[in-house]
C-alpha cells in the first residue's frame, strides 16, 4: 500500500508540477508584439504573446521563419526566413466527394457513418479554455469578463459543430481566471481531466488574440468571419505529433476555406501540449472585432478539424504529417492509463518517474529565465505537494 502510495505522490508532481516556460505575455492592455522580416524590416506579424528568439512562424503562404532577435522593452522582434514548407498533400478526390457532402447535407455525419464502429469510438475532440475570461469588446463590452468570457460562446459552437459532423466532442467550461502566469497550470487539470475520462483523440484550447482586428477579419463562404491562428509550443516531447496536425489542419483549411488560416506561431512554452500527442492551441479572431465572427468561424473549423482527422484525405507517400484518419489514430497513441496489470510493475515505474524528475528538474534549471523562475518553480511545486499531503491524510 505504501509503494502505491509514493508511486502516485510522484505521478502527481510529474502530472501537476508543469515546467511552464513563458507561455503567454502579461504586458499592458492592448499591447502585443510586432515581428519583421530582419532582411527587408517589412512586418511579418502581430501577436499578443511573449516571443523568444529561436520561435518560428509558418506564414499563411507556407514561408518557414525563425525569430532571430527580441526587445522586450518596445515588443518588437526580427526573423530571418528559413524555407518554403510544403504541406501534406491531399488527395483531392477524396476532398472533392467530401465538399460535395457538405454542399448537399451541410455536413460530413454521413459520410463518417460508413466507418467501422472501432473508428466510431475514435473520434471524440475535447474542448476547453485556458483564459475563459477572453472576450469581444464589440459584442460583450468588454475585453475581459471573469468567469463568462465571450470565448466560451465560440468553443461552444466549436463543439456544436463538431456534433453535427459525426464526431463527439466533449466541453468543459470550467473558468482558470485570473488570466495571469498561472492560467496554464489551473486549465492543466482540466485538460488532464478530459484525456483521463474522455481519451479523446484531440485536444483544442480554444483563444482569441488581441492584436488590431484587421490582422484577423476575413470572409468565408461570403459570411463575415475571423481568422485563425494556430500556436504549437517548441518544448514538449510530443512537438513533432503536435505540429504534424497543425500542417494537416492547415493543408485542409487551405483546400476548402483559403482565407481561414492565417498561420502558425511556434512559442517556446509548452501550452499544456506535452499531456497528448494531438493537442493544439487556437486564437479564433481578436478581441476588437465582433464576437460572432469567431462564432462563424469556429462551425467551418470543426469541418476542417474533422476532415484533417478522420477524412483519410492525406495521400499515403506524403509523409509523417500526411497520415490522417485511421491511419494516423493507429500511429500515433493518446496519453491514458494502460489496462494492463500493475503487479510487480512498482519498482520500474518508480526508477522511470526518479530519471524524470531529475531529467526534468536539470532541464528546468538550463531552460528557465533564472534563478528567480527556478524559485517560483519550487514554490508552486511545495504548494501542491502540501496540498495533496494535506487530503491525504483527510482521507485517513
């Protein structure tokens, strides 16, 4: 009993201790960072999050570029260009039959229905919202509102449309305000909750940026709506799964919506992203312009979401980031509790959960932005540690 004891003490300082690193930027309102090109001084991007040197930026046309310098004090930035990416290829016939779907149905519930029941069970999405205190100041009133923030209406059609599209998708609301330094770590057990009760196949964060709403309006079908920008975090072991789906996502939005994508921003944290081999953060629109924007925009994203994981678009020779469908299921394992026996497994997990945790803390020491960070570090982990000790022996 007592093995047990100590081997899930360790499991909830690796699972509640995250090494978060610089995830978001908690400047002045209405700030945000301006990225230019360093060969030519041309502005590549806004972004109201923290950037870093060695970030990348994947540009709605497909130009890779690597961020090369920062000045905090004016948050500006310089990237350098790296190299044209191209995208998973599709198979446009596939594509073709899918679109012709939706025009007639108006949405792919049929199509999905084919599937073998085993694929069914697969497609589950979870939902949630780091800061849902993020709101719309044309359509709420204000930028911020705790609690009930107006990007939990757009999650909310996110899921709504992934429902009408044959794919389960699980919502939890549950607020993580203040929208501080901390947010990451409160929705970090919501997420956990998700993929241990769930075990969705994806996990989507749902944002909205707070840069000048220009940087963000668009049309889709003829109907007003809002950009998105995809955020994957550099540091977490799942990165190259992570970002694989961003490029599936964005070769089928580029097919069937070309105006929906607007990039993919590569930040140093991690974004809660390291719990499940398919987890991405979304910035559907900005704060300045209406909500309902980002509420149209969040229906088509469900299509294209659905159709980048369960459309079996992706032609089969184009690489590890053009599996999809059952295909990539298969390949690619969630994050969930193992069904099988744990007898005499006590030692080997305690020697695995010791290497990490000594891995993890000497990467935490060379990767944070000092000893101040390290400290803050140790402070929160005490806290959970006393926290759990303290309902541990509640229980008694």
């Amino acid at each position: 009993m007592k093995k047990n004891k100590t081997v899930y003490i360790l499991l909830l300082i690796l699972l509640t201790t995250q090494f978060v690193i610089a995830d978001d930027w908690y400047g002045e309102k209405g700030g945000y960072y301006e990225v230019y090109d360093v060969d030519d001084n041309k502005i590549l991007f806004k972004i109201a999050r923290e950037v870093s040197k060695d970030d990348q930026y994947l540009s709605g046309d497909n130009k890779m570029y690597k961020v090369v310098k920062t000045n905090k004090q004016n948050q500006t930035a310089y990237a350098k260009f790296v190299e044209d990416i191209l995208l998973p290829e599709i198979d446009e016939e596939i594509l073709s039959n899918i679109r012709l779907t939706l025009q007639d149905e108006s949405n792919m519930s049929s199509i999905l229905a084919q599937a073998k029941e085993d694929d069914k069970n697969k497609r589950k999405v979870g939902i949630y919202a780091t800061h849902t205190s993020e709101s719309f100041i044309p359509s709420d009133g204000e930028e911020s509102t705790e609690g009930k923030g107006g990007i939990l209406k757009v999650a909310e059609k996110l899921r709504r449309g992934f429902e009408s599209n044959g794919v389960k998708a699980i919502f939890d609301d549950t607020p993580h305000d203040p929208h501080d330094a901390g947010a990451y770590k409160r929705s970090r057990r919501t997420a956990l909750q998700i993929i241990r009760k769930q075990q969705p196949t994806a996990l989507i964060d749902v944002h909205r940026d707070a840069v000048p709403a220009e940087e963000y309006l668009t049309e889709i079908d003829g109907k007003p709506a809002a950009k998105v920008r995809l955020v994957v975090g550099r540091r977490n072991q799942n990165f190259k799964a992570n970002e694989d789906m961003a490029k599936n996502i964005k070769a089928v939005a580029d097919k069937m919506y070309p105006e929906m994508i607007k990039d993919v921003f590569y930040g140093k944290g991690d974004y809660n992203q390291d719990l499940t081999p398919r987890a991405l953060l979304t910035e559907v629109g900005t704060y300045k312009h209406m909500r309902e924007r980002s509420e149209e925009t969040a229906g088509y994203l469900s299509e294209v979401i659905t159709i980048a994981l369960f459309g079996d678009v992706f032609k089969k020779d184009g690489g590890p980031a053009a599996t999809g469908g059952g295909d990539a299921a298969k390949q690619i394992k969630l994050n969930k509790p193992s069904s099988q026996s744990s007898k005499g497994a006590g030692a080997g997990i305690l020697g695995i959960l010791a290497v990490a945790i000594i891995g993890g803390a000497g990467f935490l020491f060379l990767s944070s932005g000092g000893v101040e960070e390290w400290r803050a570090k140790i402070s929160n982990f005490k806290q959970e540690f006393t926290n759990f000790l303290g309902r541990s022996r509640g229980k008694k």
